[in-house]
C-alpha cells in the first residue's frame, strides 16, 4: 500500500486523536489504519486521500494478500512516515520486519517443541 504524508494530513490525524502521530502508528485497529489510509493513502490515479469506505475496502484487499497481515501494514504506514520525516529517519523499518519474521518463526518451533514433546 502506498501512503504520502504531508504536515496538513499529520496535523489533522494528529487533530483528531489528541496524540503526536508516534504514538497515534502504534494503535493497530482497524479504525486507525483506515484513518491513516484515509488521509495519506495514494488511490490508483495517484491522488492522496479517500473515504472511509475505501479505505476500508482497501484493508481488506491488502489482508487477502497472504504474505500481509495487520502488522504489516503498521509497518507499511511508518515506513511512509520515516519516508516523508514524521519519524525519526534513524528508524529503520526493514530490520522491523526482520524482526517479526524471527520473532514469528522462534514463536512457532517453540510451539512445534510443545506439540512434539
């Protein structure tokens, strides 16, 4: 999913949940990410912003993908954010991901472990 952050979007996320956007990307419900696609979110024709619905059409779409999931697209959004400088560019996002997919395959041989055991 592609998103393009400006301070006028910023501001108004950060308006509308009376928080600084670092803490507003690390709220993972649906109604967050559907605000954030609904302000930043880049349409087909390379336009920024959509309504709800859509954005909420294009959550699902995004969560049919079966290499995507919610955290995923968290990290999506603040890959955009570092991006654009709403957050630190220090982040690094890709060792991120990294780290979820290890953290994801310890969770499941120790769950293996258990099954087996």
């Amino acid at each position: 999913m592609e998103f393009k952050f400006t301070a006028s979007i910023i501001d108004a996320i950060e308006q509308t949940q009376k928080e600084p956007i670092g803490n507003v990307v690390s709220d993972n419900t649906i109604r967050n990410m559907a605000r954030f696609i609904e302000k930043a979110g880049v349409k087909e024709d390379g336009t920024v912003g959509m309504s709800n619905s859509i954005a909420l059409k294009k959550i699902d779409a995004y969560l049919e993908e079966p290499e995507n999931d919610m955290d995923l697209l968290v990290l999506d959004v603040t890959e955009a954010l570092v991006r654009d400088g709403f957050l630190s560019r220090d982040l690094s996002v890709e060792k991120m991901r990294t780290l979820k997919k290890t953290r994801a395959k310890q969770a499941m041989e120790e769950i293996d472990k258990v099954i087996e055991g």
